[in-house]
C-alpha cells in the first residue's frame, strides 16, 4: 500500500523519512513485528501552490501487508515530524484520461453571451462629484 506523508519539512531526504517512520513506529513494538523500510520505496514530491504560496513537500513510501500500512497511518497521522504536523492517508494514483475538467475545450452556446448592446445608464455621466 502506498502511503502520504504530507506537509513534510522542506529539504527531508528519503534517507531521513525511512529513519523517522521506522524508528518512531519500532518504537512500540515488538521484535517480531517491527518496521524495515527500504529507501527505494520512498518518494519525494515537491509542488508549488500557483497563488504565490510556498513549496510544499509530500513523501510517498510504499509499506507492505496492508495491515501495517494501516497501523502506520494511524500511528503517524497528526503526528509532528521536525516541529510541523503531518497529516498521513493512503495514497491512490489517480488518471488524468478521466477528468472532466480537461473535456471543457469550447463554451457551450447555452453560456455565450447574447447581448447585442451595453445595458448601463449613462446618464451619470456629466453628473457633478459630491
């Protein structure tokens, strides 16, 4: 199953995911059952918000059963990792073919618009400033 880990600090390295997630989550539990995350698993994702909002940072890493998948979401959800709070959900890879928003190529002709001539009152125009 793969995994989010969003809102990460800026600069966090796959090395350092593996260690937080894997020593935080052996933490609590015994020998038989504890966590190995290999680095190739992890992928880092950076996107910029295009309103001029900082870069955000997400981490996605691929743990296996998915029983302990599901322990480490809710383990780590809500959790802060280096001062800022995580939130961690299963992640679905989802397909560009099927959004609607990319078939809206023309305006319906229900949408144009129809009128012929400016509906405003100029009579306002020589009025006096108060």
């Amino acid at each position: 199953m793969n995994i989010l880990f969003k809102n990460i600090p800026i600069g966090t390295t796959g090395f350092e995911l593996a260690d937080f997630v894997m020593s935080e989550f052996n933490a609590n539990t015994d020998e038989l059952t504890k966590l190995r995350i290999s680095v190739c698993c992890i992928e880092i994702l950076e996107r910029q918000d295009p309103f001029c909002h900082p870069i955000e940072q997400y981490g996605i890493v691929r743990i296996s059963p998915t029983c302990i998948a599901k322990k480490v979401i809710r383990q780590f959800d809500g959790r802060f990792f280096d001062q800022l709070k995580i939130t961690v959900r299963q992640y679905f890879v989802r397909s560009t073919v099927n959004d609607p928003r990319l078939n809206l190529i023309d305006t319906p002709e229900v949408f144009l618009e129809k009128r012929v001539q400016d509906r405003r009152v100029h009579s306002l125009i020589y009025s006096r400033q108060i």
